[in-house]
C-alpha cells in the first residue's frame, strides 16, 4: 500500500478533534499511540456479538473466542518471526513481561552474587523488577553506561560480564532519548559468554521490522497499547527453551493440568504462563493492530517516521536556547529537549492549552536524567499518522515561548 497520510488520519477518529479550540496535536507517542478504527471496532463487534470466556466452553460463542485469541497469538508470531506460537505469552504489557521473566527466570536461575547486567538508559520497568529480585536473592546489578550523545558504551560490555553473569536485559529503543540500541551487537556479544538477554521492546516494536530469530534474542517483551493497541494486553516472547524450564509466574485457572491438594502439575506452553482469564478481546484487538500496521507496512512507517524526525530535529536546532537530550546517530522518532530558563512542565502546559499533547517530566528514565543533571525534560514523540504541518504548529509556540522567558 502506498503512504497516503490523509487516509491514515483518517483511520483514528481521535485525530480529528479540537483541545480548547485547537486542532489536536498528539505528540505523547511513545506514553501511548492512538487506535485504528478496526481496533476499536473489533471489540465492540466481540463484546457484542461474541464475547465469552475462552478456553473454556464447549459451545460456539466461547469457541469463537478461542480461536480468535489463538489467531491474534499467531499474527504476533509472524509479526516478530518467533518459531513457534507457543513462544508467544500473551501479558499485560512490557511491564507485567518483564516482572514475569524476573520472577521465573529469576527464580529458577539466579542465585547468591550473580549478577545481571541493565543498562543506564532504562525505563524503571527495566530497572526496579531487576532490583526486587536481587533483593530476594542477593544477587547483584550492573550497569553498562551511555555517552553524552545518548548512545551505549558498547566496548564497555565485555568487562562488566564475568561468570556470574545470568542475564543482560537493555531496551531496543530508549523513551526518553529516541537512541535505537545496537541490540544485535549486544546479544552477539552476549552470547559469546553464554548469557542470555533480554530485550525490552516497548519502544522498539513499533518503529522498525523486529525479527526475533535474527535477532536471536532470548526475551523480547512489549505492550499492545504502544502499538496502536488497547492498553491491558502485551506480549512476552521467549525462547521455547528458557520457557520449557521457567516455573509458572502466578497459579490461577488455565495454567494447570492436573489439580490435587498434594500436588499440581502445569498446563504446556504458553498456557503454563497465562493463569486466570486472560484479556482475550485486548489480545484480539493487538490481532488487528499488527493486521492494521502490516496493510501500512512497517518499513514504511519506518521511513515516514524518519522523515519526520529528521525535519523535526532541523528545525528544533535552530532554537536558540534549545538543547536537545539524546542525538544518537541511530534514533526513533523520540525527541527530549529543554528550553533554557523554563521548566519543563511550564512549558508543557502553555502548549496543552494550544492543543498540543507533549510529554514532561522524567519519563520513568531518572537515571538518564541524573546522568545529565536536570529533572526532566519536554518530549515529543512521533507516531507515522503525524505530520511536518503539526510540527509546525509546535515549533511555532515554542519559538513564541522561547521568545516570552528568554528576551
Ligand atoms: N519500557 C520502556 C522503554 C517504556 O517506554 C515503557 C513505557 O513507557 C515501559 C517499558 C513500560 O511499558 P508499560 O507501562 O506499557 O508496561
């Protein structure tokens, strides 16, 4: 299909509104990404038509749900290549599929003084997990540092792993700085010594063709609503052979195979990591997402989307008293700046009231903002349905703002 913006738009509903009088600027991407009509159509059409338990029922309604929901674990499969749909366990998002691996991974194979290996540019949902389990088990974090671009210390990896190294877990593309890591250089390296990695996608997912089997990632974790679909569902990919020999991460329904009071044996994957009822519809409805993304094509999107921060970019370093945070070489469409004198927050709340949606703060990133002493910034995330038009509208005020603290 080819890129054609205006019947894009015209696919998000939301899109076409006003905010106090504003045509709506939606530049808070990578908190998370407006939905397709599709999306939200199919679950109304299931909670009207079809909705029922799944796994469950012998009869039409809850065997409609079924399938649907093993069709949607099938669409993730070919979207990131996974062997097997089975590898595909169907979460709450990037942090329930995080906290998921520190917990059974972390259970079953760290011990006293191992050691896992996170990176300094993490969101807390990569961090504080790590923390908890080390916690629990005296175990120790390392951190492999970034550099004043925004960009991993790559050469540094090698000497932070030693043979207690259980585990690296960095993110593909940094929510605060835009940097897209060189993750496949870091699970080589990895590898090398036999550590497995983790890979937190959040960001990663919707900006570029993510292909696990190349990859060779170990755990590839992300959340539907970042990805143009509902909030409540996400994905964690694993290896089949990490998953076969993790413990089950909560007990409940559906992850059991056989129930006595001495004993419970578990249900086969990925069922093993699924208990209680599941977000079928939300699981569903990331089925219609990728189907949406795919009719687009994810090497489009990511070409738009590169345009688009590239003019974006361009334009923001001609603002004098702008400074940029995060100038990677390699970067998705996330762009954290400041302006000098005005806080953040000020800032952002001038632009709301022009119907500009742009993030402040932290961005759950406080390490990154330690690292370059400030306390947050302003961050505007693009999505492929955004355009240089609405970028303009947010240089202009900023070009306005920048003129009323600074003169
Ligand atoms: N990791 C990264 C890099 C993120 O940007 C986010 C959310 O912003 C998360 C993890 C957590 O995602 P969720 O809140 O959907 O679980």
């Amino acid at each position: 299909m080819s890129f054609d913006i205006k019947k894009i738009r015209a696919d998000f509903p939301i899109l076409n509104q006003k905010i106090y009088g504003n045509p709506l600027v939606y530049f808070d991407n990578a908190a998370t990404t407006q939905k397709p009509k599709s999306v939200i159509d199919v679950i109304t059409e299931y909670y009207q038509k079809y909705n029922a338990n799944v796994h469950r029922g012998n009869y039409f309604l809850s065997q409609k749900c079924t399938e649907a929901n093993e069709k949607a674990r099938k669409i993730v499969q070919n979207f990131i290549n996974a062997n097997y749909s089975h590898e595909i366990i169907f979460t709450r998002g990037t942090t329930d599929s995080i906290n998921l691996v520190a917990s059974s991974f972390g259970e079953k194979f760290i011990s006293c003084d191992d050691e896992i290996i996170i990176s300094e540019m993490e969101h807390h949902s990569n961090i504080v997990p790590w923390q908890l389990l080390c916690e629990r088990k005296k175990a120790k974090i390392k951190v492999l540092p970034f550099n004043d671009k925004g960009e991993l210390i790559i050469e540094k990896l090698e000497s932070l792993i030693s043979e207690r190294t259980k585990l690296i877990a960095v993110n593909h593309v940094s929510n605060s700085l835009g940097t897209i890591n060189p993750i496949k250089k870091i699970i080589e390296i990895a590898h090398s010594h036999n550590v497995p990695v983790l890979i937190d996608g959040a960001q990663g997912i919707q900006h570029q063709k993510v292909d696990v089997k190349d990859l060779d990632c170990d755990f590839y974790a992300f959340s539907g609503h970042k990805i143009y679909a509902p909030t409540g569902i996400g994905v964690l990919y694993g290896k089949e052979k990490w998953l076969e020999k993790m413990h089950p991460y909560q007990g409940g329904g559906e992850m059991i195979d056989n129930v006595t009071f001495k004993k419970s044996t578990y249900n086969k994957l990925p069922f093993k990591f699924e208990a209680g009822t599941p977000n079928y519809i939300g699981a569903i409805a990331l089925g219609k997402a990728i189907d949406y993304l795919n009719s687009i094509g994810i090497e489009n999107i990511a070409n738009y989307e590169k345009k688009l921060l590239k003019y974006a970019t361009e334009k923001l370093s001609q603002i004098e008293n702008l400074k940029i945070y995060g100038t990677a070489n390699n970067k998705a469409s996330v762009i954290s700046f400041l302006i000098k004198e005005i806080q953040p927050y000020d800032t952002g709340m001038i632009l709301d009231k022009f119907g500009i949606e742009v993030r402040t703060g932290h961005h759950c990133t406080q390490p990154i903002m330690k690292h370059f002493n400030i306390t947050g910034t302003i961050r505007a995330s693009f999505a492929f349905y955004n355009t240089k038009q609405e970028f303009d509208i947010l240089y202009d005020r900023l070009v306005e703002i920048n003129k009323m603290f600074n003169q």
